[in-house]
C-alpha cells in the first residue's frame, strides 16, 4: 500500500476525502495520546484533551472544504473571462 497514493486518489473525492482526512487525523491523534495515557491528564482535562482533537478533525474538514470551494470558484471565473 502506497499511502501518498491514497491521500491523492482522496484528494480527489472533494468532500468525502476531506471527511475521511479529517475523521482519520482525529482518530490518530486520540489514538496517540491514549497509547501515551492522555499525557498524564486526568478527568476533565483528558476530555478537554480528546475534544482538542476532535476540534482539529472538525477544522481540518471546514477548511480543506472551504479551500476547495474558493478554487473551484476561481477556477469558474477564470473559464468566463
């Protein structure tokens, strides 16, 4: 398996790619910090911790989308002119 490969042929797909690229960092991210035992964090901080992440995830989505639809837009003014 080729990974950059995969995250180019995602790259492609374009908001089912950013959703899985976004869901995926997520997931590493929370996966990492529990192998490391939330870095020493405990209670309200570990959930603040696991939210972080899942905010990145969110973000990561959001952007990656809007990025896409303001090229996709520019591209489209571009073919008008």
């Amino acid at each position: 398996m080729n990974a950059t490969k995969i995250c180019q042929d995602l790259s492609k797909i374009p908001i089912v790619g950013d959703f899985i690229l976004g869901v995926g960092l997520a997931t590493s991210l929370i996966a990492f910090s529990s192998a490391a035992n939330y870095f020493g964090l405990e209670g309200e901080s570990k959930q603040l911790l696991v939210n972080t992440f899942l905010l990145m995830g969110a973000c990561y989505f959001i952007g990656m989308t809007s990025y896409k639809t303001y090229l996709w837009i520019q591209k489209t003014r571009l073919k008008k002119d």
